[in-house]
C-alpha cells in the first residue's frame, strides 16, 4: 500500500498530528531531504527523492516489493499539481491512500486574505508561459518553478501591454519569507530570488503607459458559435467540423459558470467555443498528441480565450488534475471509455458528451453509460452535406455521419 502524504508548507507547526500518526505505521518513509527532516523519531527505513523522476518511482518500486506499508512525503497537497496522478498511473493495482495538506495557493490566498472558491490555478512549472490566461477575469492563482520565476510571469503580462496587480508569496511559512504585492511592471524588474513562489493575479487590468515602446495588446476577440473551420489552426491534426460542432455544444448544455472537460480536444476547437459559453468558468482541454497540444496552445492565443486550460496527457490518467466538472465532452478516449466514465469527476446531474463515428463505440458507449448508472441517455446521428461550388453549379460535399450521444450523470444511491 502506498500514502500519499501532503506536508503542507513543509515546517512542522503546519503538519497536523494525524500525519505524524500515519508516518508512525509506514515501514518505508519516501521523500525529499526537508519533508524527511520533519520526522526525525522514524524507525523504519528513510529514502530521500531525488530530482529525477525515474529514480525515484525506482526506490517506490523496490519498496512496494517488499510488501511494504510505503508512506510517499510530497509538499503542499497530493491532489493539487502534485505527484499523486503520477503515482496513479506508475501503480494502477496498487492500493493508494491519500491524506491532504495545505497547498501553497491555499496558504498564498490566505495570505492575501482572498476567497478561493472562484479563483483560476494555473501551473507553469515545466509548463510554456502561453498557459496563462491573457485576460485576468477572475484572481489567478499561479504556481511557478524551474526557469519560469514570477519575474518572468510578469515580464509575459507587460509585454503583451498590460499591467496586472500581482501577489507574490515566496518561502511561505518559513523564516525567511518574502509576501508582496505590486504590479508587473516593477515585478519583472524585482532582483529579489524568487524561487519557491506562488502568486495571484488580481483581476483589474491597467494598460501600460503610452510612453512604453510596446504596442498596445490587441482586444479580446469576442468568442463566437460555429466558427468557421478555416479560421482555425490545425496542422495535421483531426477537427471536429463546425456543423457537428454546434449540436455537440447544444448537447452539452454549457452554463455561463460550468466547468468543462474536453476530453481528446485535438486542435481545441470545441473548447475554445465552449470557453466562450462557460465565460465565468474554466474549460480543462486534456490531449496526448504533443502536436495538438501545440496547436491547442496556438489556437487559445489565436482567439484570445483566457478561461481554458491545456493538461497534457491521456485520460483517465490526468483525472487528478482536474476539479470536479459539470460538463464532460469526450472526443476521444484511446479504447479506455469505460475507465474515463468511471473516473471523469462529473458532478452528479452533470452532463456528459461522446461523439463516434462507429457503430461499435457507440454500442459501448450506451453500454457503459447504463451500466454506470447514468440518466437521460441520448443518441442522434447527423450527417452534413456542403455545397461547394463548381465553376457555375454547386455539387455536394458530404461530410462523415458522426454519432453525438448525450447524458447525465446519476446520483449514487
């Protein structure tokens, strides 16, 4: 069995008694120099993580071997952009407790003494910068790591003309902490070391001066419904074509404030306009292929969408870093369709998307829905024709016949 145990800050006046009883009935201890230091009373055996990842599900492996009760130490929270969906993946038969801690963008809006509940999080640890949002319509709260330091989170906004409020909290909960609040202007020129931060970006957005040299950022294009195929960027990359993609988000009932995870996104089509329909909300774009993630990265640019939010990876892998979600569109599912429905953190009465293009998927598709217990099942198939034109006449393009299968999520009884 494996804990996965968050440590919070990692000083031990935040670590919560119950974590040090967890820790008295682990047999292996598994964690980084800090998080190991905060139990030193351990009898069992330590291993200290290094930076490589590899090496490190390496000692877990040799750990678990030994049937072996493993207690994995990890900084901040285990569900929150953390080790946990790795350690899920790496070990699918293995039974995996978790056991929460605060997280530094907890403790950060504590700090600011802001609620959280509306708030945008966002990652750019490993990450491209281009995953921050470019309209800061709600506070934002930002991880930061490796090369990408808050001075460059801010270099990013003031380059593109803009001058947001920003909260930096640094070595939160220790000694040496550092907690500011300023503008990106003067953040990007900050000589501070920033390297253990977490920020917020506050909401109101100034323009820069007219005596900056950079232009002036372009307004936000207003999100449209059925836009045109060609409008978008897609390489080699499947779309879903503008006809099937209206009555997909007729379908999926998209709210103003919903959440939504567009499954197998592709070049993001579907999310960028269901980014546009959930305006208050958050669209979780989750794709595989590193060329569509590329284009989806160049797409939410393309159309300035500020509320979506590319992970990387296969579902239901990544499952651990979404919240729960009202909204779920499945575009593609790499022949795990019943693990995804299972797993998918759909809120109950959430609803629920797929679209095929065979009879087989589909078949499985109504299979698995009934079988987990989802209601209002659905099923259409359409089929559009286009009309292009031919010197003076108009002969028909059929497109490909797609089945849009719809649901909702039951309440488990």
């Amino acid at each position: 069995m494996i804990q996965v145990i968050g440590i919070g800050p990692g000083r031990p006046e935040w670590v919560p008694p119950v974590v040090y009883e967890l820790v008295k009935h682990c047999d292996v201890l598994i964690g980084g120099s800090r998080a190991l230091k905060l139990f030193p009373d351990f009898s069992g055996n330590r291993h200290c993580l290094s930076g490589d990842l590899k090496s490190s599900l390496s000692v877990i492996t040799e750990a678990l071997s030994g049937k072996n009760m493993v207690g994995v130490l990890v900084s901040g929270d285990p569900g929150f952009f953390s080790f946990l969906p790795r350690l899920k993946k790496e070990f699918p038969e293995e039974q995996i407790e978790v056991y929460p801690g605060i997280s530094s963008l907890q403790f950060a809006f504590a700090r600011a003494g802001l609620p959280w509940q509306e708030a945008t999080f966002v990652s750019v640890h490993g990450r491209e910068l281009a995953v921050l949002p470019d309209i800061i319509t709600r506070p934002t709260g930002v991880l930061t790591g490796g090369d990408n330091t808050p001075q460059k989170v801010a270099q990013f906004y003031w380059q593109k003309g803009c001058n947001p409020d920003i909260s930096v909290g640094n070595s939160l909960g220790y000694p040496e902490e550092i907690w500011l609040t300023t503008d990106a202007e003067h953040l990007a020129q900050e000589k501070a070391l920033l390297k253990n931060a977490t920020m917020i970006l506050h909401p109101t957005l100034s323009l820069k001066t007219e005596a900056h040299s950079a232009p002036e950022a372009e307004p936000a294009r207003e999100c449209r419904f059925g836009i045109p195929d060609q409008e978008f960027l897609r390489g080699k990359v499947p779309m879903t074509k503008a006809e099937v993609r209206v009555q997909v988000l007729a379908k999926a009932q998209i709210s103003r404030s919903d959440s939504v995870a567009d499954i197998g996104a592709g070049t993001g089509s579907i999310s960028i306009e269901a980014a546009g329909l959930a305006s208050q909300g958050t669209v979780y774009a989750i794709e595989h292929n590193p060329e569509a993630q590329a284009l989806i990265l160049e797409n939410q640019r393309k159309f300035k969408v500020s509320n979506l939010q590319l992970i990387s990876g296969s579902a239901p892998d990544v499952f651990g870093e979404l919240p729960p979600v009202n909204v779920c569109i499945i575009g593609g599912s790499n022949g795990r369709l019943e693990d995804i429905l299972a797993k998918v953190p759909l809120l109950a009465g959430g609803r629920i998307v797929i679209t095929a293009v065979t009879l087989e998927t589909i078949a499985q598709s109504l299979k698995f829905l009934s079988e987990l217990n989802y209601q209002d099942i659905d099923v259409v198939s359409i089929q559009a024709v286009r009309w292009q034109p031919v010197q003076t006449l108009h002969m028909a393009q059929a497109l490909n016949p797609v089945f849009i299968l719809s649901a909702r999520k039951g309440v488990i009884s």
